[in-house]
C-alpha cells in the first residue's frame, strides 16, 4: 500500500497544478472570478464535458459568449428576445432544448438563492456515504420546476439509476476541494472534501483497474464508492485529489 500510495501522491504533486489544466474544462470556470460564474460556468462545462477536450472548450466558450461572458446577470436579467441565439446550439446529445431548460433552471435558482451549493444540500447529512442523497435529491430539485423536459434528465446522473455520476462528481470535485495549488475552487463550505466521490471517467477507470484499486466489472455508482474507498485508505480526508494522478496517468502518460 506505502509504494503505491507513494507513487500516487507523486503523481498529485505533478498533475495539480495550473500549468496542466489548460486543455482541461476546468479552465473555463477559471476564466471567471466572480463565485455566481464559477458556479454556472463550472456547471456547464462539467455537463458538457464528453469529447475531445478542444471540443468541449470551444463549445462552453462558445455558449458563454452567447450571455455576453456574464452568466450570472444573464440569468438575472435576460430577455425571452435574449434566448433566440441558444436555439442553435448542440453539443452531442446536448441540445437548444436543454440548454434552454437549464438556463431556466438556473435564473429560477439564482432569483431565489445565493449560491448553487445551496442546491446539494437538500440531501446532506454530513456522512462519509451521503453523497447518494446529496446527488440524488439535487437530480430531483434541479427537474422540480413545472416546464422540465424529460429528454434532459439524462444529462444530470443520480445514483438512484446506479450511474456513476462521473461528470457532478467532477463538477463538485472543482467546488468543494481547496489546496493552494491553483486548481480546484474550494469556494463551497459545507461538504466536506472527504465525503466527495472519484470521478470514475474512462481514464481513470482504466488507470484504476490496472493498479488494482477497481474490481468490479461493470463501471457504475458502486464503482465509484470502491475507488474512493481504497483512495480513502491513501487520504480519508481528501480522496479524490487522486483524481489527478489517475487522469494524469492515463491522459497524458497513457498509462
């Protein structure tokens, strides 16, 4: 355990740093500093995360410029006249038809709230394992409001449909870690960096399995709760800053 263990946090001290996330979608909530932007910018980008990594930037950059580079008074203020632009636009599966509702969703939430964060703590109990509560009760709120496709649900997983959740589990990844290393944001408070769960994407679930960390066969939420466990064994309070080492390994040194 001591030798991997090792070799992962060597690994860390090498990935988590500013200098290797230019290509990564984190770079486009980076490009913001105000915590509303972070928050929308870093939502989007999570969700549209799959593809190659160009691709994905160029297209949050391109919805971004569609709200003027300002998401959150976009959310506030814009007009039905304003939204005509979105229809338009696609990424994959991603369509106007969810962008739209997730604009909708999120000038609802941020008229009536302060942070999204808010958000992930309906199902918060403050628990190592409450992150299937605090996933699956923000799939349910982020769907409540009357107008929601159901086309779109797909583009938010929750565990209660063994999904392995790969794309929030990052996106809470970037709010809730904090280091001093320039990566991940650390501006949400009250979940806990020890209670967050690997994102088990297709590197890290290859890089996972060869170092012997993944038995299971199949890739899902149980999956992603037995990584993070043996990742917890190497740091219980902060498991998942070895998510870099595994995305590393697998990104760039094709391990």
């Amino acid at each position: 355990m001591q030798d991997l263990k090792g070799f992962l946090d060597e690994k860390v001290a090498y990935y988590n740093r500013p200098n290797f996330i230019i290509l990564d979608p984190i770079s486009i909530p980076r490009s913001f500093s105000k915590k509303e932007d972070i928050e929308i910018s870093g939502f989007f980008a999570a969700v549209l995360a799959w593809g190659q990594r160009k691709t994905i930037l160029n297209k949050c950059k391109e919805l971004f410029e569609l709200m003027d580079n300002d998401p959150h008074q976009f959310m506030l203020h814009h007009l039905e006249s304003d939204l005509k632009p979105f229809l338009t636009f696609k990424h994959r599966t991603f369509n106007d038809i969810d962008t739209l509702y997730f604009i909708h969703f999120f000038s609802w939430f941020y008229k009536n709230h302060a942070s999204l964060e808010e958000a992930f703590l309906l199902g918060q109990t403050g628990k190592a394992d409450s992150m299937y509560s605090i996933l699956t009760q923000f799939q349910e709120f982020f769907f409540s409001l009357d107008d929601a496709p159901s086309r779109t649900k797909k583009h938010i997983a929750t565990p209660q449909r063994k999904a392995a959740c790969k794309r929030i589990n990052m996106f809470l990844r970037w709010m809730v870690r904090s280091d001093d290393n320039g990566v991940d944001f650390g501006i949400w408070k009250k979940i806990s960096p020890s209670q967050l769960i690997c994102p088990c994407d297709l590197h890290v679930d290859r890089v996972g399995r060869k170092l012997g960390l993944i038995t299971r066969k199949q890739t899902d939420w149980q999956t992603a709760i037995e990584l993070t466990e043996r990742l917890r064994e190497y740091d219980s309070e902060d498991p998942v800053k070895y998510d870099f080492a595994l995305f590393g390994l697998g990104v760039e040194e094709k391990f």
